[in-house]
C-alpha cells in the first residue's frame, strides 16, 4: 500500500517559495515527487491542498527529565510531544538526577529512547564534568563510545576556565562537540529575570544581558585556542550574537542556538509575575527580538532549538523568584512560528527547514531529510490556515508550562510521518 | 468604583482610588483626637497579619488600624518550622481560606508574594511590603503626609536617598507622588542605584547635585548593610560621609527649608545623624501617625471578596 499527498506545497531550505507537488511514499521511501502523480496503483491518496509538507524537526535542546525528574517528563513522553510537535529526532540535555555523566547512564537513557516512537531519532548528550558540578572531568571518551553526541552541563556554565580548556581539550581530540549554557553566576546573582525596567518595577533581581555576553566571549576564546567545535546555546542578545557571528568570520568552529521564544517574547511579557515566562537566560528585550530574528533571516544561527523544559504546575505556582526556570517547547515550536512569523511573511519557510531540520542534522553528522524522490520518507502536513489550541488535552507532555497554554496560534500540524508510519493524523 | 479585594500594588491603582483613600483618610485621622477612637465599621470582619519578615511597626499599624475599625485582628505565627518543614505557601493559603478571614496582610521577603496568595483567596490581601517590589500603604501615607504640607503636590520635589535598588518604598512611594504631580529624584550610590528606573526620575550620585535639583522633601531610605549579602560599599561610616544626612547636611536642609521624611525604623550613624532626627522639619512621626488613618482608609475600601 502506497500514500500519495496530493497537490501539496513542499518546503525545502533551497527556496523561500514552496514547490506544489504529489509525493508517493512506499515503505519507508518516497518514491515520487511530481507536479502530477496519477498513474500509481494500490495507493491510499491524501488530499493536501492548502497544506505544507515541511521536512520533520530536529532540536538538539531537550529535556526529558529522565533519570529522576519523571514527574515533570519522562523519554517516552518527550517523544511523543515530540511527535506531536514534529519532531522526529532531538537531542537530551544530560541535567537529570543523576547527571547523564558516565558511559552507564548514556546507555539507560538510550535504551529507554530505544522503546518510543522514533526511537532511532533520540540522541543524548553528556555533561562535560561529573556531577555537572564544574570540578573534575566527566567520562567523556566512555560516553561517546556509548553513543553521546556533545558535551555539555547545560543549566549551569563551566565556571573554572582550566576545567573548561582541559574539557575542550579532550572533547576536540575525540571529536564531540562541546555546548555552553553562557552565563556568569557571579553577575546573575539570584536574578530571575532579565535586568531592565521590568525588573525594576516587578522589584526582581535582574540577569544583566553582560552575565551572558562576557560568557560568550570568554568561552568562543576558549574554544579558538583549543581548536574544539563550540555550540553556544540558547543566545538571547544582539551583542551576544555579534560576538559570535565575528568569531565565525574568524574561522572559530562555533555553532549557536536561538530558541523560538526569544524571538517571540521580551521581559515585558512577564507581566503580573507570570512564571510561564521564566527562563534562563531570560526574555530580554523587544530591540533583542528583532535583531535575533533578522540574524535568524540573515544565517546567523545555525539551529533552531527550543529548549524544552518541562516543571510541573506545583512548581510554576510559585513566586516569581522562587519557581524553576524554563518552558516547555516541543509541542509549540513549528505553529507559533508560523503564527507569529511566517504566516506574516517575516519569516521564510526555507529558514524553517534549514535551521530546525536540516542544518541540526548535520551538526550532528545525520543525513537531513528533504521531500525528494528516494529520500526517507520523514515529514510533516501542516496547514497552516488552522489553529491549535494548546490545551491540557492536546499537549503530549507531562507538563504544560508553557505561555500558549490554553491560547489559540494559527497553524496545525495534521500529519507527522516517519519513516513511511503515519505517527499522527488529525 | 468598582469594588476592590486587594491592595498589592500602586501601578493598579486608578486615579480616584487613590484620591478615595487618601480623602477618607481625614475623618480617620480627625478620630484620633477623640477619647474614644473606635468606630463599628468592620464590625465582625476579621483581619489576618501574615508576616513572613518581622516588622513590628508596620504589624502594630495595621493592628491599631483594624482594632479602631472593630475589626477582630489575630495573625499567623510563622515560626520558621513550618516553612522548614516545606509547607508552601500555597498550602498556608489554603489554611487561611479554611479559617475565613476577611483580610490578610502580607509581608514576604520574595516580590510578588501577595499577587500570588491574592490569586488563590477570597480574602481581601493587602501588601504590607514584598521584597523590592511594593508598600503600597507606606506610599498612600507617604503622600498624604505630604499633602497635610503641601497645598497642592503639582510641582513638588522630592528626593529619595539611599539603597534605591533594594527598596520597595522608593519603587511605590515614587510612583505614587509622580502620579500625583510631584517630581522625583532618587540619590544613591551607583551600586545601589537599579537599572531600568524610569526616565522621567533623574538619578543622582552626590549631594551636591542632588541639592542643585532644589527638593522640597529629602526621603532617606534605611541602609540595611546588615542585610546585603554582597559588598555595595565599602562600610557603613563611608557610606554615612558620602550619602547619609550628615550634620553638615542637616543644616543645608535646615537653611533651605526642606522637610524631611524616613519610612523608619531608622539608622542612626547611618543614613542620619543623633542631631539629625530631631530636625525640625522632620515628618518622620507624622508619617506614623497618618499609617493608621490611611490603613484604616484601605481597609474601609477594600471589598472582600469582591472581582
């Protein structure tokens, strides 16, 4: 039994414009991709008109809670708000009780991915020192041969630059990359928000853009003296940006993440003390929004990540200063960013592809996954007319801590295919 | 008006709530001077003091204003094993809730604290201080104490000096006397001075200019350099040279006719000198004695239960 999407509007990170088209997928394969597709036999059609065929999503900042935190998520169901998001592939952050810091704990992490879904898609990566406590080394060549992907103590910087050398050091010879939560802990203090006139008025200890840009440079030079490969995570500012950008143009192997809410809410969305905006780094400003997003435009970031951060409402419900940071991100990625973007032609869907699909992919050595005739049949229908309501019910993961919670965004994601499977259809 | 169920902040307050408290707050004060100063409009109400900081001035206030109003008053102890004990807040609030009680003031070291528990009560919650956010009642008093000088606050400078960014009181008070048309100007040491404070509030960082504004008012703030965990100076007897009301400085304010103001309790050899609190023009016991008018002005207002 074959499938044809019929009359679909295929994206590709090639071309800003979508190509309309048919593609028959057989088995795993898509076996054809044409302007007109009629002559197959035995096939089941799937009208697609109005609907967008993007190549599935890849994050490669997760996190699956797994080992220990269960009660806010667990691998099985990150993957299927992965799934559910269109997602088919993403990377776990190793800040787990305990820490993903041993060649053990890889392999527990990687056999319970092994039972979802798109088991083969889940990856994980390893703290770079033990206990993520910025000390002693981790087992880091243990954990590669154990199928680790990068290093990183995400949620927590490398305070000690010897211990950080010496990691990138030894990540470079064994050739992983090496991630960096950007941030000074000294300058962030007990900050819970970004420092500026809404710290103020909300009388909250504020995070100063510099905790994160000083870290920035300081680590980028690091990484240019080591020769590692350094992906800097989740970058908030537009001089934090730069910074990087000027170091790529000086042949530094650094790589850089932007996380969709930093593109889409400033530190004036906090409010009223709403903890759905909580998280490190925090909202900055609406100048930052748009000189992120026209570095998006511009190639400045090679990955979209979303940073998924499930906690539970027991904990959201706090005071501001007292709740965990972070949000969750998997499920509300692709539709608030035709929302809020492409929808508004702000945004092309060829940036889409490249930077959530195809380029994460290949930072990681993994084939991307284009709408091409005998590619791996791996995509997503979305249309892009539809809304989804981000409700309790809707939402896979255990947690719902998110801004869209119970809101509506224009965008819905019908259809996730993986390796030929229909995963969902709605 | 539409009914109110609580005080948390200044910035929600609208014009003619402000002007609401602060107009009842008279016939409250004019009370006072009678032998008996109690009158049954809270008959039957109750009003919980649920104080996660100690403050006994600001407790006691709220007290006397309630006992005046005939308002039952009884309060939470807080004896930190409960909060050892991880008790949340939450499930504090849930208790309160059981015991129906009309009002609940609060006081928390964490901003925010008060939106919170006003969220998950029926009870009417007034904001007696959280964290560096907000007092909404000590800027309510702070301005009707300044009208009780002033005619008409429409032009009047007012100077607030001190530890600026850990300070709830210049946050609400500041906002309150502006949106009353009163200038504002704060004085700090650039360690202590926030970011993000709006524009329109000029910030100096010496007397010498501060005095060049020509206030009306000097505000001193308390320095808790106990508190601060970090060093924003170097200590206290430097701290008093350069930014506290000297002697030196009392007699300029003195020369010039400035009043001055302090939310209390103060820092002597501190931010102020032995001599300095008795300065002539000092509304520091005035601002106490109009605390109760003025929360017993809120309280009246309050509806609990009310949106």
């Amino acid at each position: 039994m074959k499938r044809l999407y019929r009359n679909a509007q295929i994206a590709s990170e090639d071309s800003p414009k979508l190509q309309t088209a048919d593609v028959l997928v057989e088995g795993d394969r898509i076996i054809g991709v044409a302007a007109s597709i009629t002559d197959a036999t035995d096939v089941e059609i799937i009208d697609c008109s109005g609907r967008v065929l993007i190549p599935s999503l890849f994050d490669i900042h997760v996190h699956a809670r797994e080992p220990g935190q269960e009660t806010k998520e667990n691998i099985a169901t990150c993957a299927e708000a992965a799934i559910n998001g269109g997602v088919t592939g993403f990377i776990m952050m190793p800040n787990t009780l305990p820490a993903i810091d041993n060649a053990g704990v890889v392999r527990s992490v990687l056999e319970s991915a092994r039972g979802t879904r798109i088991g083969p898609g889940i990856f994980t990566s390893g703290a770079i020192t033990k206990g993520r406590k910025g000390e002693e080394l981790a087992g880091i060549a243990g954990m590669k041969n154990a199928g680790a992907v990068m290093l990183t103590d995400d949620g927590f910087p490398v305070d000690n630059p010897q211990v950080l050398r010496r990691a990138m050091e030894y990540a470079r010879d064994f050739d992983i990359p090496l991630a960096s939560h950007c941030e000074v802990k000294e300058l962030s203090g007990k900050g819970s928000m970004h420092e500026g006139s809404v710290s103020y008025s909300l009388g909250l200890q504020g995070i100063p853009a510099i905790s994160e840009e000083i870290c920035i440079a300081r680590d980028i030079r690091l990484a240019e003296f080591t020769g590692v490969h350094l992906n800097i995570q989740h970058v908030t500012t537009a001089r934090g940006m730069e910074t990087i950008n000027r170091a790529r143009d000086r042949g530094i192997r650094v790589t850089c993440e932007i996380a969709p809410h930093h593109l889409m809410f400033s530190h004036e969305d906090v409010g009223n003390y709403d903890t759905h905006y909580k998280m490190n780094p925090p909202l900055r400003t609406k100048e930052d929004n748009a000189a992120l997003l026209q570095g998006l435009i511009d190639g400045w970031f090679d990955v979209i990540a979303t940073d998924h951060a499930p906690h539970t409402p027991f904990e959201k419900n706090q005071d501001f200063a007292s709740a965990p940071f972070g949000i969750t991100g998997l499920e509300t990625a692709l539709p608030s960013l035709n929302d809020r973007f492409i929808s508004k032609g702000l945004l092309g869907w060829d940036v889409l592809v490249k930077r959530y699909s195809a380029e994460p992919r290949r930072l990681f050595k993994l084939a991307p996954v284009p709408i091409v005739e005998g590619g791996l049949a791996e995509f997503i229908v979305f249309n892009p007319e539809r809304y989804t309501l981000f409700t309790r019910d809707f939402m896979k993961s255990k947690s719902i801590n998110t801004p869209f919670l119970d809101k509506a965004v224009k965008g819905l994601i019908e259809r996730v295919i993986y390796r030929g499977k229909e995963l969902l259809v709605r | 008006m539409t009914p109110r169920k609580d005080l948390l902040d200044i910035a929600s307050l609208t014009d003619e709530e402000i002007e609401f408290i602060l107009s009842n707050a008279v016939p409250f004060k004019d009370l006072f001077k009678r032998s008996v100063k109690k009158v049954p409009t809270l008959k039957g109400r109750t009003m919980l003091t649920l104080f996660y900081e100690p403050s006994t001035r600001t407790r006691s206030s709220f007290e006397v204003a309630a006992s005046r109003l005939s308002a039952d008053v009884t309060h939470f102890d807080l004896d930190s094993s409960s909060v050892v004990k991880g008790e949340s807040i939450l499930d504090t609030v849930e208790t309160l809730e059981a015991m129906r009680v009309d009002y609940i003031v609060v006081r928390h070291k964490q901003s925010g604290i008060p939106n919170l528990i006003a969220k998950n009560t029926a009870a009417s919650v007034i904001n007696a201080g959280d964290g560096w956010h907000a007092h909404p009642t000590q800027a309510l008093l702070d301005a009707f104490t300044l009208r009780e000088v002033f005619k008409d606050l429409r032009g009047a400078r007012c100077l607030i000096a001190g530890d600026i960014q850990h300070s709830r009181v210049a946050r609400s008070t500041s906002l309150l006397l502006r949106r009353l048309g009163m200038n504002v100007a704060y004085l700090a040491p650039g360690s202590l001075m926030p970011k993000g404070t709006p524009e329109e509030i000029p910030c100096f960082g010496n007397w010498t200019d501060a005095l060049e504004w020509k206030p009306d008012v000097v505000y001193l703030l308390r320095v808790q350099s106990e508190r601060l965990e970090e060093p924003f100076f170097p200590n206290a007897a430097e701290y008093h040279k350069y930014y506290g009301l000297t002697d030196a400085r009392v007699q300029i304010l003195r020369e010039r006719g400035i009043y001055l103001m302090h939310p209390g309790p103060v820092n002597r050899g501190v931010e102020i000198t032995d001599r300095g609190m008795d300065y002539e023009k000092s509304l520091i016991n005035q601002q106490v004695e109009n605390g109760i008018a003025v929360r017993m002005s809120v309280l009246y207002w309050l509806r609990p239960g009310a949106e």
